[in-house]
C-alpha cells in the first residue's frame, strides 16, 4: 500500500539528494535565477525560502546554519544582499515559471528565480 510520504526521490538515496537540493540552493542563491525540471524546482522553492528566512533573522546560530548549508560564500551573499532585500515580506520570496517540455527527454522545465 503507498502512504504518503513527503518530498520527492528523483532515483537518488538520501545524500545525494541532499547534496542534489544544496547545489541547486547554491546556484539560485548565486544566480538568483536557475533553469531546471519543475520537480527540482517545486522541491528546492522551499528550501532556500527557509534559508532567507533564516537569513533574516541574522543571529549567529542562524549564520552557522547556513556557512553549513550554503558554505561561506553562499552564506554572505544571501546574508548581506538577499535578506535585507526582503525585510518587510513576510514570505513568498520564490517564483516558478514553467517553461514547457526539453526536446531530449520531454521533461517540464521551469525557471526557478528570487522575486524582485
């Protein structure tokens, strides 16, 4: 019987998922617009909107967490130039637009990007 079961496996075990979701953090953060499948997309959103969160609470347990998570250059850049950005949202600090299907493999793509 299938439960329910929260996230999504994308054929990978348990670190390179993770280590699948930590760069796509690390490139939105970078970039702050990616291209990927709008699985990888719908998955990641949360993710780096719980790190600007983190971020702009600015203590110091909340910069440890993310020097872990995103490294230290992840970690200023979000810190210094992303979170201030945002101070008087509430939330919401992601958009997904779906692109339409990649000619290889017929996969749906979306454009992953920080709203301005």
């Amino acid at each position: 019987m299938k439960k329910r079961v929260k996230g999504r496996a994308f054929g990978r075990t348990k670190d390179q998922r993770k280590a699948l979701l930590i760069g796509l953090a690390r490139a939105l953060v970078k970039s702050e617009r990616i291209q990927t499948t709008e699985a990888k997309a719908k998955e990641v959103a949360p993710y780096v909107e719980k790190m600007i969160t983190k971020a702009k609470k600015g203590d110091l347990h909340a910069r440890r967490q993310l020097i872990a998570d995103l490294g230290v250059l992840g970690s200023k850049k979000i810190i210094e130039e992303i979170a201030p950005r945002y101070k008087d949202r509430a939330g919401g600090y992601t958009s997904i637009i779906k692109l339409g299907k990649r000619n290889s493999d017929s996969a749906s793509m979306a454009s992953l990007s920080l709203v301005i």
